[in-house]
C-alpha cells in the first residue's frame, strides 16, 4: 500500500507541475529554545518546489548562496529553466517529476526547501504532505514558504477591476482563503518533520531578473525579458531597473494598492501592494539561515533604488524582525 501511494503521489505530483509550464505574461529536527538554521554550505541540501519564475530564482539564489541545490521540473521544461538561470557553474539540480528515485533519493537528502508559486494558486496540500513526509523527511531544519498579503486592507473594486483590464497578476486577496490553508499545511507538514516554519508574504509580482547594463547576474537571465514582453520594452525591464529597494514588515501587515490600483498594475515605480520578485527571492533563501526568522511571518514591500540590498543590509532587515 506504502509503495502503492508513493507512486500515486509522484504522479499526481507530475501532474501538478505541467501547471509549471511557463506564460508569456504583461535547514534534524529543532529544539523549540534554539531555533534551527542551515547555514549555506556544500553539504547543505535545499529543495525548491513550486512553479513559475520565483521558483527557478529562489533556486538560482539558493545555488549562489552556496547551498547544494535542487529544483523540481515538469517534464520538457528543462531547457527553459536552465536558460533563465543561465549559469553552468551553479552547484544546481534540475529533476524531473517522472524521475521517481532521484526524487526520493533527494527527499531524504534535503535539509530546508522553499515552497513558492507564482501565480495567485498554492501548492497542493497532497505535494507538501509527501515531501515533507516524516518518514522519508528526517533532515529537514527549515521550511521557507511563499503567501500573501492577506489582511484586505486597501483591497477591494479598483483592485479586481485592475487584474481583469491592466495586469492578470495583480494579487487582488481573492484566494486568501486557500493561502490560508496553505499556511495551515506548511506549519502542520514542518512540525510533523521537526522542522520551523518562515513565511515571505508578497503583494503583486514584478521583475525578477538581471536588469540593464550593469547586469546582475544573481537574478534570472535577460530570456525572462523576453517571456513577459507585451511592448517594444518590456515593463518588466523597466522596473527591475528602479526598484530594487526592499522594505520588511513583521506580520501580515502591508496594503494593496487601494484605489490607485488601475495606475500602478503595471508601475515602474514602487507603489504599495508591490512585492519584486527579486525581493521575496532573497527572502525565501536568506531566512533559512537566520534563527529569528524561524516560526514567523513577514512581508516584503518596494523600495526605489537602482542597487539591491547588501549582505550587510539583509542581515539589519532580517535581523531586525
């Protein structure tokens, strides 16, 4: 029956993943006194699972950081993959779905994962409970998982009306409802494992990749430009460029766009409801190792500025919360 139902769920799981298919669009267990971290390192093992482009980033950040880093992929996906990552030199996995032993055998490998999907869907309860199994999930120290701003505050008509006329991507708090479950299934699946929680809230998604000259090549390559092109240039370029400021806030505590919404769908400035791809990226990789981050959750918010945050930034946001 075990071997019955794992099977089942990897191919369930393949199913979930060519949901994966890109659109072209406008860290043993803890101790409850000592909050566990994993620290990058070689022998350090993260497992990204999720879909859309925050995925592959997170994946990129977390091989760049130093950690040993696998990402789940739906079948003939992998090319595309590997050319928004674009980089060979990344201590960096592709695994397919249908690959059922690579999969497992990395299962029980794994130390942290992060969870993220790009769209306004959640990660199926069904995959989080087969990863993040105790019987076969024996490493795990850290789940880092991407929500929502789910407050409603400075939601509402002009919010809705804006995904419908001005960007598909807008979060407009309509499936606050599942990401609430969601939440629910990532903190019941991390203590089963003895694991601690991080939830990353984000706002609508924009930008993600490596900007105009000069380049940085820690993000997504310029083929995410070339993914999300609806004009001659690219919004999304455009924001990468001024905003890649970040701001943090403990708790689920930052707005949407209010009325201004219909205006700033597709803004290249940092307006409020906002979140950079980029940002929660970073956040997602850079909590695993951060002990105060454990069991909590925050957002991240736009800031303008041409330059992302430093090392030495990160720790202040971070450790400030």
């Amino acid at each position: 029956r075990m071997m019955f139902f794992a099977a089942f769920i990897l191919s369930y799981l393949t199913l979930l993943c060519d949901a994966f298919v890109f659109t072209q669009v406008g860290f043993g267990a803890s101790s409850k006194l000592e909050m566990a971290v994993v620290p990058p390192s070689e022998s350090s093992t993260v497992g990204v699972v999720g879909r859309g482009f925050i995925s592959v980033l997170s994946a990129k950040l977390a091989a760049k950081a130093g950690y040993k880093t696998w990402i789940l992929a739906p079948p003939g996906q992998s090319d595309t993959m590997l050319s928004l990552i674009d980089d060979d030199s990344l201590n960096l996995e592709i695994v397919e779905a249908t690959d059922s032993d690579r999969v497992a055998s990395n299962i029980a490998e794994t130390d942290a994962y992060i969870i993220a999907v790009d769209d306004d869907s959640t990660m199926d309860e069904a995959v989080i409970n087969y990863i993040l199994n105790p019987e076969t999930s024996k490493k795990v120290k850290r789940v880092t998982a991407m929500s929502r701003n789910l407050n409603g505050a400075d939601m509402g008509f002009f919010v809705k009306a804006s995904k419908m006329s001005a960007n598909a991507e807008v979060w407009d708090n309509s499936k606050a409802n599942d990401f609430k479950k969601f939440e629910d299934v990532i903190k019941r699946q991390t203590s089963a494992v003895g694991g601690d929680y991080t939830i990353v809230r984000a706002g609508t998604l924009k930008g993600g990749a490596c900007g105009e000259e000069p380049l940085l090549p820690q993000y997504l390559s310029k083929k995410f430009y070339e993914m999300t092109k609806k004009d001659i240039i690219t919004w999304q370029l455009l924001f990468d460029c001024n905003v890649r400021g970040v701001k943090v806030a403990k708790g689920d505590v930052l707005p949407g766009p209010g009325n201004k919404a219909i205006f700033t769908a597709t803004s290249t400035e940092a307006c409020p409801g906002d979140s950079s791809r980029c940002g929660i990226a970073e956040a997602l990789v850079r909590s695993i190792s951060f002990e105060n981050t454990a069991n909590m959750d925050f957002g991240i918010g736009t800031e303008e500025g041409r330059e992302p945050p430093s090392d030495e930034e990160w720790q202040k946001l971070l450790g400030s919360l």
